[in-house]
C-alpha cells in the first residue's frame, strides 16, 4: 500500500454538500411526462383519431393501432430520459424509484406496441381482404422502414425478455447491461418508419414538431448526462488507482487519487459507475458506492467479489486510469434531522453507511450499526469500525451467523426472538431515529418490516438496493 494512503487518517466529520435542486423542477418533470401522453392523444384526436375508431371495424382497429403506437413511442422516450440519469432527476427521486419507474414504462411500451403491431395489421387486413400473416408479410415488405421496425420489434423483444426478473437472475450484470444497450438501437431503428409512414407523424405540422423535439429531448439528455458529463469529470479530475486493499475474503477496498476531488458534487452514501483501464472489459462500467467521503486528493470504494467482473478489482495495480459516472444515489445525509440513527447493513453494504458514520456530525452514542454477517471473517473494516465506536461513539453490534429458515434480518440464532423485541434492544430509541439500510432486497425487506413495526415512519427510512 502506498505512504500517502497508509498515512491517511480516517475522514472525520467531512464537509456537508448543499442540498440537491429544488424538488419543483424534478416534479415539473413527472407532470411534463404525464402531459406527454395526454398530448399525444390529443395530437391522434386532431387527426380524426375518433372519428375513425368508430367509422367501422377494420377502420377502427387500424385507428386503435396507431394511438397504441403513438402511446408506446412516447413511454420509450420517456424511458430513455429516465435512464439518462438527469443529475435534478436522480437527486430528487433516487435510483431506486427511477428503476422501477422505467420498468413500469417499458413493460407498459412494449404491450402497446404489441397491441400496435396486432391492431395495425388486423385492420389493414379486414380493409384489404387479406389474411393476417400475408397482411403483416405486406406490410414488413412494402411499407418504407417498416423492415428497420421489424428488427426494431425483435431488438425490444430481446431486451424485455431478459428484463423478467427470472432472467436477470441468471444472466451476469455485464451481459444482462449489454443486452440491455439494444433498446437505445431499437428505438432508433424504429423513427425511420414512424417519419416516413406515420400518418400522425407526416400529416400534421403540430405532431411532427411535437414528435421532433421528443426525440431530440431523448437523444441530448443521453448525450449530455449519459456521455458528455461524464466524461468531462473524467477529463477534469483524472482518477487512478492508487491502492488496492484486502477487507475481508472477497472483499476489496480501491483507493483512488485525483485532481480536485473536493469539487466533485457528491456526498458519503451515494455511488458512481465505474471504468477501469486495465485492458479487455473496461468498457463495461460497474456501480460502486463510496465506503469513505472524498478528502483532499483520496476517495475510497470497497467491493466484493460476486463473479460479475468485480473479481477484476482485486488485480488492479496502482496508476491504473479510471474512468467515472456520477455521482448517483439519495442514501445521504440530506435526509437526516440531527437526532439519532440507526443503520442496518449486511454484507458489503456496510460501504456507503461506513461513510455516512464518518460524515453526519452526530453526537456520541447517537448513532447505532447493525452489522450483520455470516461468519466472523467477513465482517469487514472491523479496525475502522472500533475506531468511530472510540472516536464518535458509534454503538456497533455485529450480527454474525448462517440465515434463518424464514426471511429475517437476523441470523439464525435469533428465530426465537421477534423481530422488533430484538430491534428495541439493539436500538431502543429507534422510534425516534433516521434508519438508513443497505443490502439485498429480501433482507431489506425483512429489516423494513421490523423498522415499521417498532413504529418508525417509511419517511425516516432511507434504504439502498443491490439489484439492477
């Protein structure tokens, strides 16, 4: 390990970053998207949308599809923007909500466009007197770009299918984020079509200024959030590795150096995407919360080795250029009142609440950890631990043991005991604290419930999930 991070006494009490952005423009942006539906149904209204849906039955259908089209492209954008990570948006909602959010989009695009492509080709087979499956092969074949949106369709499909929680499982984070990269192709794929045939599209000077600075809004929030900020940070504070450090077994903590860390936006508990060069896979970026606040040149993440690339991280050697995404994450300590706090971490979700410990100005004996494990060795930065329970007076509790045979967020040798008897004595004012809470998302859970039935209110828990 280098001098200068081996010297390098723990943060203590680091500087507090204001506030993210006024809540009102994130919630002018829910309100924007909600009235992009109501306008796109408006636009289809215009162009006899109405009228048509009931002038006959093949008519009608034909109308349907294009509205459930229309629908579906405007919840794709949205979808897009969602996932550009806007810095108002993210500090104001969190990733969490914002995942599900374009989850709900997609699953709900995607059905509408089914609806579309069965509703389109129905109705132009009743007008035409064709069968179904000649009708579609008409229409793929002789329309213009409707064979981009037959690949657009079989890209989306793929992307939805593998977004099914069952396939997540089995897919490693690299491919499942691979895969996932079609839907911006698909997308794209698909305007062809809607330009060149998209009778609400080529009709109307309303719906194709409307549609225009859609997808112009979609494509420059990507390439200012998702590209262009990113790599300006990069550029600006150029990151490298400068140690790599052992926790635990599987567990790794980076430290990194830079220039003019102490002007990156970002507070203790939030997270980055990460891109080390050190050769084939750096092009994957990996999500990593910070288990140390920046100070001075420093800033540290801790990473355990789940077999998803994160293996790599044990090999970095120092000097290594890295690249960053970021800042994300609303676990910080802009949702604490000033009194006490109890967190709850398992695993290597101890990283961001180890550096919230040593951020909030907490008073002694204020703050409570519980800290749970499988076994003795995996307990990570236990010197670290001991030295905020000296310093800050941090009461730790380490909950180390095999899972119990029901969801809990206790070990096993608890299932005696109830949930919320135990959680008042490891925490007996809790009632009244801020909770904060990382780790997987059964165990969450379980933490959740025990949380709301010693009686503290969902708006005093602020959690982190490891799902993606």
């Amino acid at each position: 390990m280098s001098a200068v991070v081996a010297e390098r006494p723990a943060p203590a009490a680091a500087r507090l970053v204001p506030p993210g952005a006024p809540g009102w423009w994130a919630d002018v942006a829910g309100v924007a998207a909600a009235l992009s539906l109501l306008v796109v149904a408006a636009l289809w209204t215009a162009d006899r949308g109405v009228q048509e849906l009931l002038s006959g039955v093949a008519t009608g259908l034909t109308s349907a599809g294009r509205l459930t089209g229309l629908l579906s492209a405007d919840l794709m954008l949205i979808q897009v923007v969602l996932m550009a990570r806007v810095p108002l948006v993210e500090r104001r909602f969190g990733q969490d909500r914002i995942v599900r959010w374009h989850r709900l989009a997609g699953f709900a695009s995607f059905h509408l466009l089914l609806a579309h492509v069965a509703l389109t080709t129905i109705g132009y087979a009743g007008t035409a007197r064709e069968d179904v499956v000649t009708q579609f092969w008409l229409l793929v074949t002789g329309y213009p770009g409707m064979l981009l949106a037959a690949a657009a369709l079989g890209l989306l499909v793929l992307v939805v299918v593998t977004s099914v929680r069952a396939a997540r499982r089995r897919l490693r984070y690299e491919s499942w984020h691979l895969l996932h990269l079609y839907a911006y192709l698909g997308i794209a794929l698909a305007l062809p079509h809607q330009l060149w045939t998209g009778a609400d599209f080529v009709a109307s000077p309303a719906a194709r200024a409307y549609w225009w600075t859609a997808y112009l809004l979609a494509l420059g929030s990507v390439l200012v959030f998702r590209l262009g900020l990113p790599a300006w940070r990069s550029l600006r504070h150029r990151v490298e590795v400068a140690a790599v450090v052992p926790e635990a077994p599987g567990v790794t903590s980076v430290w990194l150096r830079g220039r003019d860390l102490h002007r990156l936006p970002v507070r203790a508990g939030q997270f980055f995407s990460w891109r080390f060069l050190d050769g084939p896979g750096w092009s994957r970026a990996h999500p990593y919360s910070l288990s140390a606040p920046p100070s001075g040149d420093l800033m540290r993440i801790t990473v355990k080795d789940l077999g998803d690339g994160s293996a790599r991280v044990a090999t970095l050697r120092p000097g290594t250029r890295v690249l960053l995404e970021g800042p994300y994450g609303r676990l910080t300590g802009e949702h604490w009142r000033g009194g006490g706090i109890t967190m709850f971490a398992c695993g290597v979700g101890v990283t961001p609440l180890l550096a919230l410990l040593w951020e909030l100005p907490y008073a002694p004996g204020q703050a409570v950890l519980l800290y749970r494990a499988r076994t003795e060795e995996e307990i990570a930065f236990r010197a670290e631990l001991d030295r905020l329970a000296a310093e800050r007076g941090v009461v730790v509790h380490h909950l180390v043991g095999p899972r119990a045979g029901r969801p809990a967020w206790l070990p096993a040798y608890a299932e005696g005991m109830a949930d919320v008897e135990a959680l008042r004595r490891l925490s007996p004012d809790i009632a009244d604290h801020d909770v904060f809470l990382c780790g997987p998302d059964g165990w969450v859970d379980a933490a959740r419930a025990a949380t709301r039935a010693a009686g503290v209110p969902d708006e005093h828990t602020h959690h982190e999930r490891f799902a993606w």
